[in-house]
C-alpha cells in the first residue's frame, strides 16, 4: 500500500508562510502535497492549499531544512488505499495512520485550492 505522512513545517519567523502541517501522499516516486491547517477531526469540511509535489525522501526526513526554510517534525504517518496518481482533480481514499482511521475525500476547486472531507472510520 501507497505511505503517507503529516509533518509539522516550522518556518522561520521572517517567512512569507506561517508554521503549518504538509500532508503527503505518495503517487508512484513522488509525494502529493498540500498545507493543512490541522489534523482533521469527524466529519470536518475544510480547505487546503496543494503545494508542489516532494521527493519521497520526505516520508522519513525530519530536522532542519535546507534554504533557511524551517524545519520538519513527522507527526503522523501511516498508508492509505487505493493508490492515486499526479493528474487526478478528485479522489476517495481509506487512511490509516495513527490519528486518522477513515475515510479522506478531496476534491480540487480552482487556484491550487483544494476541498477535503475526513469521515472516521465507524468503531
């Protein structure tokens, strides 16, 4: 099954983007990536920011990254299926890391912006 993480990026006080999550998921030798805001709790709605895709290397760095960009704490990983590509604009995945277990839907609206929907899995 395709990995996936949530890292915590510190950026440093003089950049243009505040301290956020990425959350990554992997699509073949690269790494799907967008800006959250938090770790979704049942059944939110919210909008995130796709980012440029990463080197899959990124699902075990931690520590500070080059650039003066901050640095990265891995906060959650785990896998998901089924798999997804670079080109899909929607899709539906069930996660399984250590703080989400459900279902992950998210779709892209317009300017790199896109909607997710996080439905935990029933007990």
């Amino acid at each position: 099954m395709p990995c996936c993480v949530i890292l915590y990026h510190e950026t440093p006080d003089d950049a243009t983007v505040a301290s956020h999550l990425d959350f990554m998921l992997q699509a073949n030798d690269e790494l799907l990536t967008w800006r959250w805001g938090e770790i979704p709790q049942d059944n939110q709605v919210f909008v995130a920011a796709r980012l440029a895709n990463h080197r899959v290397e990124y699902l075990t760095l931690e520590g500070k990254l080059s650039g003066n960009r901050g640095t990265v704490t891995r906060i959650d990983h785990g896998t998901f299926e089924p798999p997804i590509d670079n080109a899909q604009q929607q899709f539906s995945i069930l996660i399984q890391t250590t703080k989400l277990q459900g279902e992950l839907v998210a779709q892209a609206l317009a300017d790199e912006q896109w909607e997710f929907r996080f439905f935990p899995k029933n007990p």
